[in-house]
C-alpha cells in the first residue's frame, strides 16, 4: 500500500472522526460493519455533488481575476 503524502491530500475523514460523531449522536460507537457501511455512505454522499463542487469552484476562480498572476 503507498503512502499518502500529506500535503497532497485535499480534504479527508479519519475513523475516529467518524467514531466520535457516532457516540455523539447515537451514545455509542459504531461495529466494524455499520463502519463500513458508513464509509459507503460517505462516498457516496461526498461524490454525488463533487462535479457542482468543482463547476462552483472553477466559476469562482474564473470571476475572480485576483487569482490571475501578472
């Protein structure tokens, strides 16, 4: 398995990020199972709306030319 250079990742979720969401919200933390089906849950949530996300951000760089380097 690579490692995953840190200052190439944009955005990520750690396990525990997860963990600690669950005993906040449902008082306990989450099996190895309902682990996995949050992980899917998550991708699927996260790229059912990256290609707005992108579109978003790329019309926003484009409208501000301050972002243009002389």
């Amino acid at each position: 398995m690579d490692t995953i250079n840190k200052e190439d990742v944009i955005f990520y979720i750690l396990k525990e990020t997860i963990l600690d969401e669950a005993m906040l919200k449902i008082g306990r933390y989450l099996t190895e199972e309902e682990l996995d089906i949050a992980k899917d849950g998550l991708e699927w949530g996260l790229m059912t709306g990256i290609d707005t996300v992108y579109d978003t951000i790329l019309f926003e760089m484009i409208q501000n030319k301050s972002y243009e380097k002389d």
